[in-house]
C-alpha cells in the first residue's frame, strides 16, 4: 500500500519533471536561435534557409561595437556602444526618479489620511488607461517649448514622469505593514517624514528592488517614443531604436546579424540584473499583488 | 468670417513683407546669390549610401562659394529617405533644410506646406534645353498650383525609382514573359521573388490589367483612376492569380530583401527588385547578374506589359528653413548634371538631367530602368493616396492565399471592388 | 449572511459566496457608479457656488489689505506680516501676468478659430522664394492648453490667497500671530506631508499625463490629420464620433470599429484566461512538494520576461516565418523534408489569431508563475493541516483550498491583466503587425486591436488624429468605468484599513 503510493507519487513526480522539461525547452529554445545566429558568420541576413548555423564568428559582436560592417559596401551610422551608454545613463536617471516617485505616492495614500485622497486614487487608476500614442506628439512640443527635444534629459522625464500612477502594487505592500508601528513612533515623537524615511523604508526591500526593477527595464524596450523624441539625432540614440533601425528595410539585408547581437548585448545585462534580484521580485508582486 | 479675416490680414502681410524685404535689398545693393545671408548652418539629409558622397559635394559648394564672403557651416545627416517625410512633417524646426526625398512623399510634403518653390527663373532651366534640363516627367510631377500660382516645388535628382526583373542569368534564358521566367526557376530548383503583399509591388495586378491611378479627383484627395475595362482587369488579376497557383513554391511572396540572400545562397533564380538593392545583388551574382523591363503576362493567351510603379527622387529646401537663399543654392549645386553623374558612377542611381544620361552610356540596370520609365511600362510614383498602399497589399495578399481560386470569376470581381472602394476610401 | 457565518465556511463556498456576490451586486454597482458620478458633478457644481458665495461675502467682510488682495496677491498675508508667503503670491502673479501677455493671451485669443494665416510663398527680385509662414493649428491647440491648465492653477493660487488673507485677518482680530517660515516648513514634514510628498509627482504627471490628455481630447473634435502638423486645420465638432458610431449606413469605419472591437475583446478574454491556467498549473506543478531544481524552473521562465519584448517578439516573428521561418524548417524535418510554408502570421485569419493567442502564452505565463509562486507559498499551512486531519486526499485538498484561495486572491490582478490585454500593443504590433489584411477594414487587418489600430490611424501611412482620439476616448471610458466600479467594489479597497 505505501509502496504503490510512494511509486504513484514517484510517477506523479515524473511526469510532471518531463512537462516542465519540455516547458523549459519551449521557452529557451528561441533565446538560444538567437544567440547561436548572433555567432553566425555568413553574410545571409534573413531566410538562411537552415535552422542551425554552418560556422561560427565573432565578428557581428566586433562589428557591433567599431560601429561598422564586413557586409556592407556602405556603412549606415550606428553607433551601438553609444546609444548602449545612453540607455544606460537614461535607464539609471529615470529609475531613480522613478522609484522615489512610486514610493512618495504610495506612502501618501497607504499611510496619510487627507480630504481629497480616494478622488486622487482613482483619477490616477484611470489616467493610466489612456492609449499613449496620441499624447506622444503633444509631449514632444511641450519638451521643445523647454528646449529639451532630441536630448537624453527629455527621454528621463518621459519615462519617469507617469510612474506615480503606477503605486498599487507598492501601496499594498505597503498596506501590510502594521500600522502600530507608525504609532509607536508618532507617540515618541517623530514625524510622518521621519517614520517614511526611517521606519518604513527600511522595511521595503523587496517593493524597492521590484520598482527598481520594472522601471529600469522600461527604457530599453520602448522604441515608440524615443524615435518621435529624438528624429534624426542618431547621437542621443537608444539601443531600442537602434535595433530597430538595423532591421528598417534599408538596412536589413546587410546588418540583420548585427542586430541579433545587439539583441543578445541588451538581454545578457537584464537578464542577469533581473536572475540575481528574482527573490525580491517575487517578495515584492507577492506582497503587493494579494491586496492590490 | 474667418476666411474673410485671413484674406484681409494676408493681404496685410503680404504687403509689408514686400515693402521690408524690398527696402531690405536695396539698402545692400549687391546681388548676392546668398543675399544678407553671412554666417550660414545648414543640415543637409542624405541616405546612408550617399552620405560620404553627399559630404564630398557639400565640399566643392564651398569651394565654388569661397568668395562670396559667406561662412558656410553645413553638416550632412544621414536619414533614411522613407522617413523623410515622417520627419520633417513632425517637426520641420528640427528637420533637415536640404533634404532628398522619393515622389511619392510630394502630396505629404506639399499638404504640411514644408516645401520652398523652387525660384522661377531657376525652375525655368530645369525644364528648358540645356545642360540643366531633367526629364520631363520629374518636372510635371513636382509642379503644383498653390492659390492659383503653378509653380515648381522640388529640385529633380534621379529618374530611377522604380522596379525592374533582376535574374541570374545561368537559370533564366529569356527575361521577356514571366510564364518563361517562372519555368525556368522551376527547372533549375530556384524560386523567383516578388513581394506581393506589398503594394508598392502587387500594384502591378492591377495596372497591368489597365485600371492605372491618374492623379487625384477635384477633392485632392481621392484617388483618381483611368478608364479601364472591369473585365480586362479581372481576367489579368485571375492569370497571375492561376501563376502564383501553378508555380507555387517557384513563385514565392517575400521581402525583397531575401532576393539578394536568396542569389548568394543560391536558391532564388529571379525576383522584382529596385535601384536600392542594386549593389547587393550585383554582390552576390556578379558577371551572372542580369536585368530587365518587367515581362509579360500571359492573358487568355495575348501577352500582356506588366506595369510597375515609376518614381523620381528630388531634393527639396525646407520652408522653415532659416537660409533659405543658401538652402536653394545647395539644392541646386547638389541637383546639378556634375552632381548627378557623379551619384550615377558611385552610388548607381539613375539622373533625371538629360545632358548626365547621354553622358553615361549604357550600363544594363540603367537601360532596364530607361526601358521601364516608358509610358507604356510604368505608372508615375506621384500623387498617390496613402490608403492605396495597404489596400494594393491586401489584393495581392489575398490573390497569394492558398485558399484563393483562381478560377473563381465573380469572387476576383468582388475583392477587386472592394480593393478600388477602399483606395478610394467608398 | 453574518461574518460569524462567514467565517464557518469553507474557502470554496467562500469563493462562491463572493463570486455570487459579485454578479449579483454589479447592476447594483453599475448603478451606484452613475448615481455616485452625477452626485460627485452636483457637489461639484454646488461647491462652485458656495465659492461664489464665499468670494462675496469675504470681500463684504475683509479690511482693506484683504480687499486689496483681490486684485494684488499676497497683499493681505504681507499686511498682517507674513512676509514669505506674500512674496511668493505676489510673484505667482507677476509670472502669471508676463505669462499671459507674451505668450498666453495670443494662444487663447486664436483657439476658437484654430489661426486662419495661410502660409506665403513669394519671390523676390533676384527669383528667390521667401515664405511667410501661417499659423499652425496644432500648436495653437497645444499651447492653449498649457494656458487653460496654467490658469486654472493660478485660480486656485489666486482663491487661497484671498482665503489666506482672510484666515489672518481673522486670526489678527483674535489676538494671534501668524506662524514663521519655519513652523511652516516643519508641519510640512508632518501634518501636511501629504502635500510635500504628492507635489512633484502631481507635477511631473500634470505635465506629462494630463496636459497631453486634454490636448488630445480636444483633437477628438477636429479633423487634423497626420500631415496637418503644422498648418490649419478646424474644429468639427462630433464628426468623428459619428464616423465610428454610425452603424446604420454601415459605413467603413464604424465596420471597421465593432469589427475590431469584437476581436478585442475576444483577444482580451483568451489572452488573460489562457495566461491565467497555464501560469496557474506550471506553478503549481514548480511548487509541488517534492520537486526538486524549483530555483531552476523558476529562472529558465523568467529569461522571457527580462529579454525586452521587443527582441523576443521579432525574434518570433522571425522563427514563424512563411518561408525560411526555423519553425518551418523545423516542420520540413517531420514532413519527409518538405517545408509545408505555413503562413502563421499572415495567412488565414484564424491561424494568425490563434497563433498570436499562443504567442502571447509564451510571454505572458512567466509573469503568471512568478506572482503565483509568491502566493502559494503564502497559503497558511494550517489549512492544509486541518483538511488532511479530517482525512481529505491531497486531489480534495487542492480543489477545496489551493483552487479557491488562489482564485480569490488574484481576482484583482485577473482584471488588471484583462485591462492591460486590451491594450496590449507589443504582442500585436512586434508579432503580425495587424496581419492578415482585411480589405472590409479601414487601414486594419484581422489581428489588429483597438490599440494597434490606433497606432496606425496616428503613427501609421494613412493617419487620421481626429479619429483616433476619438477611438482613444470610447476605449479609455470603458476602460476607465469597468476599473473604477470593480476596484471601488473589490474587498481590498472596502477592507483598507483591515491589516491596520
């Protein structure tokens, strides 16, 4: 009797090592398509007409970063280690300023009772759900009335600038905190700005790293914005529309390898960031997420 | 109201611009090419292939000028020229002043009002016998009636934008009707190209059954098109329909930029391509490379000319611009018949100047491109509305489905309607 | 039903009692949603005019300082010796009236007509052009805006100086003095540190959020279309509206809306759904006891969400290519070397919608499995103890507590992904691009959503902003509206101060 239960279980067990096996495999197989092309060396750029590449070259990273090409007569402007610094600098700014946002906002409506706070809540749950292209070319009239178009300061605000909206899933967490804390401390004597900074930041860890997270990543994907910002200022660049512009019909058929390394060059970073920091992001959509 | 105040206060406008600028000139007595035009920036838009090329030119400007007493500081941006228009309409304080552009983008330009006429005397010799003069048909498409004033808005640079049959030339025997390529690739095991949910390209379905485009109704706006024959069109839309179904596998619907990959690999025997993957191809089939007008299709047992799109390439000056006198004397210097010839021998774009074409001879892509500028094989790239695009892509799409009968008479009629309804926004 | 009942229940008849509830309450809550919107517009409407009504009688009552501070801010809080902060309103005036006059009045003054210059093109003796430019509509709009929102603000500023002035004066008369810059500055770290947290983002938001919004909402009611950027263009009034809503003539647009429409939703209900059991039972199956290498599962998932989508999602439509796509080739392998060409992306409708469905799982279940994980971790163990003590089997267990509990928690996050599907662009866009075209459209195809259409009508070839604001404002109340009155019902926000 326990030994058939014991091989039901093993069986049980087994099975369900060989779905989340084949699970696996569905799910890293095409980041592995693409790392194996980004080694590829002949000029084919797509539709090579073989799933596995013959041989391999380092050549597409080389090219990628001396901002040339082997297989092209022309050389197109891509400045790949340029527009990676400024995705960079941009991504660290704007999470910066990000993360604080998030944090001042959902603070205010977990902790500090005012007149007119749920009519704050709500408007700024449905702002959010505006469709943002067509606000996109307003934006960037009102960055050029401040003289900021085409500069990387301005993609820092864009991006920064709605994460307020976004302070559920930290206001819930925050919701967990008991609140006799708060008050032990308001009885010694310390203020609201005090018990923000010295009580319940501390506490915070994981919905820190989590906003840390989400609002570092933005800026290396959006590929919408950044272009109408930035028109031909290919100096100010981001690795998105970088990317992007490799693979435009003008450039394709000489730098499509080029752009799957490019694409490997921005994952390897993000991915790594966002392995080492999975434990505070789960602690963090966890804790958030149950009462948000 | 309202239109009576703009009249009035452009009436007001124009007269005192015309009193300052005339008081302006006359108190600096010299013609100038440039003007009171001293310390100039301009930024110049040039696709990437021509870049270098573009800078060089830029070069001899000011040399040619270094005596005016102008300080030129000029820099060459490279943009590609199907974002042109995007830009510049978006914000054109931040475009280029000097930029070059395909035909089709004109209407664009032209309705944000971004494009500077180019000066009368200037335009006259443009069309006009001599070394100046360019094709006629790069002229009449850039010339618009603004407020009841014909005038030229563009400076012509190249007659070459259009489609041509590239092959390789050990596979395909005889270039003249698509039924002779078509065997020929299926015999050699190779497939030939054309990007027929494109409608830049399946436009060719539909002209080449007759119903062409022909400018725009008195709106502006919706597309115009020539008298044509409902069943001619239908019965050429089912050939090439019954084509793409008896060569399947042979006759595939691609992006063009798998023509030149599919040369060097050896699996493409021919394709539809243009100028701008000339260089590649030649790349990859060298002495085998071979080009010609678009064959013939096979209706109902006539041969029938496939019809392409056919466009031009122009420089435009920016009406924002800040120069505008050096602006128009770049323009000029870069639409010249030097300028142009020497865009032909490096970057093999085919000039507009008439004088540069006899000066080049022949080379075999620029005669297929001459042969496919006719009248008869071609429809001009301009005034186009931007639903036809789309609308061409999905004809062409749909006729490539599996599931699409070829044979099916009335249900080709009715995505055909459908097709000229939509590009006429019915 | 009382909560001592309540409690007594098992988690499953809990869940059914809620998700009874629920149902049952939303006409309630439809309801109450409208009658509380009309409510809040009456508040607002009367709160105006007791603002009148204050406005008058505050002048009434007010010494002359007070009075003064009608036309001068910062006037009376300067008389009764508040000095800082009279500077401070004296100076929001002046900014306001340097404002108005340079840039402001002119913008305001254009609006209702949107400019009416043309743009000139003339020659000059030597055969040269030289334009005078015209207005430009689109500016006007914009940088009227800016004025409105600027002015409102200033109003506010403008009333809570006379308010102020008013509160010293009385305090004056009661013998008080006012409090220092540094009193001040320190209840601004404590009682009102509401204010001092929520001004930079209101800022950054008013900005950046609200200002384009506004903006965008008036281009619902003009008929500016893409290349009109900088030249005239007018107002039409609810033509757009009408283009999308008349169904009676069957016009291409309002076709092309419902079409699309329909298919949103269908994408919205499938996507959120489908990622919600896959997610549910890999986590499940990750968290089982017994399971070795969780760490490792877990990490091979979450690659898919830290490469950018942007690369992911090409690279699929890459792989799923009609000819050299790997997935073909790969297919030619089990297919006697035959590549069968299957045209994924592109071909029959249906393929590519259910193509993108599956796509869409591939993306989606990571974050799925991440956020479940935490949660059934968080499952108290004494439930599972309990269940087991009175003998159920672990089948019993699962479906009694996991199942319910798991439902009941997410139940939040289940609606903010179906939002979120809605207006999921990247999957869309990145993936079919809105192919396979549909020539009953107007510039869309079959796997195109609201939102990627609204991309084409305003980034794409043939753009039309009028319109698409008008689109963005249907989808944005529907949006809008379902959150608000599932949110304000949802135990989370009714139970607030329930860890407290």
């Amino acid at each position: 009797m326990i030994k058939s239960y014991k091989f039901r279980r093993g069986l049980a067990n087994g099975i369900i090592y060989l779905i989340l096996g084949v699970m696996c495999i569905i799910w890293v197989l095409p980041f592995a398509y693409l790392v194996l092309h980004s080694f590829r060396l002949d000029g084919a750029p797509v539709g090579n007409g073989y799933i596995l590449p013959r041989q391999f070259t380092f050549r597409n990273y080389i090219d990628l970063f001396s901002g040339t090409s082997s297989n092209a007569d022309v050389q197109a402007s891509l400045y790949f280690p340029r527009w990676f610094l400024n995705t960079l600098v941009v991504a660290a700014c704007s999470c910066v300023i990000s993360t604080l946002s998030v944090l001042m906002v959902s603070y205010t409506f977990s902790r500090l009772r005012f007149g007119i706070r749920k009519t704050l809540m709500n408007i700024a749950m449905i702002l959010g759900m505006f469709p943002g292209f067509m606000t996109m070319i307003a934006m960037y009239y009102l960055l050029k009335i401040m003289g900021l178009n085409g500069q990387l300061v301005s993609l820092v605000l864009c991006y920064s600038c709605g994460a307020g909206l976004g302070f559920q899933i930290s206001k819930g967490f925050f919701d967990t905190i008991p609140r006799a804390l708060d008050e032990a401390a308001t009885i010694d004597g310390a203020t609201k700005n005090q018990i923000f900074w010295k009580i319940i930041l501390p506490m915070s860890k994981p919905i820190v790293v989590y906003t840390v997270l989400t609002s570092f990543i933005g800026p290396w994907t959006d590929f919408i914005l950044a272009k109408i910002i930035m028109g031909d200022k290919f100096n100010n660049y981001t690795v998105a529309i970088g990317l992007q512009k490799m693979i435009d019909i003008n450039f394709k058929t000489t730098y499509y390898q080029q752009f799957l390394a490019g694409s490997v060059v921005v994952a390897v970073p993000i991915t790594l960031l966002f392995l080492k920091m999975q434990k505070y992001y789960v602690e963090g959509v966890t804790a958030g997420g149950v009462k948000g | 109201m309202k239109k009576i105040l703009a009249i009035l206060l452009a009436g007001v406008l124009t007269a005192t611009a015309f009193a300052g600028c005339g008081g302006g000139n006359n108190s600096k007595g010299g013609a100038s090419p440039f003007g009171d035009e001293k310390d100039v920036t301009l930024k110049v838009w040039a696709p990437d292939a021509a870049v270098e090329l573009t800078k060089s030119q830029v070069e001899a400007f000011k040399e040619k000028y270094k005596d005016s007493g102008v300080n030129f500081n000029i820099e060459v941006v490279a943009q590609g020229e199907n974002e042109a228009a995007t830009l510049i309409v978006t914000d054109p304080d931040e475009a280029a002043d000097v930029f070059g552009f395909p035909s089709d983008q004109l209407n664009r330009l032209m309705a944000a009002q971004v494009l500077t006429k180019v000066g009368s005397k200037y335009a006259k010799t443009l069309s006009e016998e001599g070394d100046n003069q360019n094709a006629e048909a790069t002229i009449k498409a850039a010339t618009f009636t603004v407020e009841g004033e014909e005038g030229l808005y563009a400076y012509p640079e190249t007659n070459d934008n259009g489609y041509y049959l590239v092959y390789d030339n050990t596979v395909v025997k005889d270039p003249s009707t698509i039924e002779g390529v078509l065997s020929d690739c299926k015999a050699a095991g190779k497939t030939f190209v054309m990007d027929a949910g494109n409608g830049f390209y399946s436009c060719v379905f539909a002209f080449t059954g007759g119903a062409k485009i022909d400018g725009f109704e008195e709106d502006g706006e919706t597309q115009k098109f020539t008298e044509y024959n409902e069943d001619e069109v239908v019965q050429t839309l089912m050939a090439f329909a019954k084509l793409m179904k008896t060569y399947k596998g042979t006759f595939i619907s691609n992006d063009v930029a798998s023509i030149s990959t599919g040369f060097t690999n050896k699996k493409v025997g021919a394709g539809i391509d243009g100028p701008w993957d000339t260089a590649a191809n030649k790349k990859a089939l060298g002495e085998k490379m071979g080009a010609a007008k678009l064959p013939t299709v096979d209706v109902n047992g006539t041969p029938k000319q496939m019809v392409g799109l056919f466009g031009y390439k122009y420089i435009g000056v920016n009406s924002h611009t800040k120069y505008p006198k050096s602006a128009a004397r770049l323009a000029e210097f870069l639409t010249s018949k030097d300028a142009q010839i020497e865009r032909a021998n490096q970057v093999n774009w085919g000039p507009a100047n008439l004088a540069a074409v006899t000066e080049l001879g022949d080379d075999p892509v620029l005669a297929a491109l001459k042969e496919q500028s006719k009248p008869e094989n071609s429809v001009p790239q301009v005034n186009i509305s931007g639903t036809l695009w789309t609308s061409f892509g999905t004809l062409g799409s749909e006729m490539y489905k599996d599931s699409w009968n070829p044979d099916d008479q009335a249900a080709t009629l009715a995505l055909f309607k459908r097709i000229i309804a939509n590009i006429r926004d019915e | 039903m009382t909560y001592v009942e309540y409690k007594q229940l098992n988690p499953l008849q809990r869940f059914a009692f809620n998700f009874k509830k629920f149902f049952k309450n939303l006409p309630g809550a439809l309801s109450r949603f409208f009658k509380g919107l009309g409510l809040a517009i009456v508040h607002f409407f009367v709160g105006i005019g007791k603002g009148f009504k204050n406005y008058g009688t505050t002048f009434v009552k007010g010494d002359w300082a007070t009075k003064l501070s009608y036309f001068v801010f910062g006037a009376g809080d300067f008389h009764k010796g508040k000095y800082y902060k009279g500077i401070l309103f004296f100076l929001v005036e002046v900014l306001y009236v340097l404002f108005m006059v340079f840039f402001g009045g002119k913008q305001m003054y254009l609006l209702p007509s949107l400019g009416f210059l043309k743009q000139q093109q003339l020659e000059d003796e030597y055969g040269d052009t030289y334009v005078v430019q015209g207005h430009n509509s689109m500016q006007i709009l914009l940088y009227a805006t800016l004025t409105i929102v600027v002015t409102i603000v200033v109003f506010a500023i403008y009333i809570s100086n006379i308010k102020d002035a008013y509160r010293h004066q009385v305090m004056r008369a009661n013998g008080e003095k006012p409090t220092g810059l540094k009193e001040d500055a320190k209840e601004f770290l404590d009682g009102k540190y509401h204010i001092t947290l929520l001004s930079f983002p209101i800022l950054m938001i008013s900005i950046f959020n609200i200002l384009p919004l506004i903006f965008m909402i008036l281009i619902a009611f003009t008929n500016y279309d893409g290349d009109k950027h900088n030249v005239l263009f007018d107002w039409v009034g609810m033509q757009n509206f009408g283009n999308l809503l008349n169904v009676i003539d069957n016009a291409r647009k309002a076709r092309t809306f419902f079409g699309i429409a329909g298919w949103t939703l269908i994408w919205a209900v499938a996507a959120t759904f489908s990622n919600y059991i896959l997610g549910l039972i890999v986590a499940l199956m990750i968290n089982k006891k017994g399971i070795k290498l969780k760490g490792v599962f877990r990490t091979m998932f979450v690659i898919t969400i830290a490469v950018p989508q942007f690369v992911s999602l090409l690279l699929m439509s890459q792989i799923l290519a009609e000819h050299d796509g790997a997935f073909n080739m790969l297919l030619a392998h089990f297919n006697g070397g035959v590549n069968p060409h299957v045209n994924f992306l592109g071909g029959q409708p249906w393929v590519a919608r259910l193509t993108v469905i599956i796509v869409n799982c591939w993306v989606g279940i990571p974050y799925t499995i991440l956020s479940m994980s935490g949660i059934l971790m968080n499952i108290p163990e004494d439930l599972y103890e309990s269940a087991r003590i009175d003998g159920a089997s672990p089948v019993q267990a699962f479906t009694k507590i996991t199942l319910p509990y798991m439902i009941f928690v997410t139940t939040p996050q289940l609606i903010t992904q179906f939002v979120g599907n809605i207006n999921n662009f990247n999957v869309i866009f990145l993936l079919t691009g809105g192919k396979p075209d549909n020539a009953n459209y107007f510039n869309a195809g079959y796997t195109d959503i609201l939102v990627t259409w609204l991309y084409n009508l305003s980034m794409g070839q043939e753009k039309d902003y009028g319109l698409a604001s008008a689109i963005g404002i249907l989808v944005f109340v529907i949006c809008a509206t379902l959150s608000l009155i599932i949110y304000n019902n949802s135990k989370s926000m009714k139970d607030e101060e329930a860890f407290s």
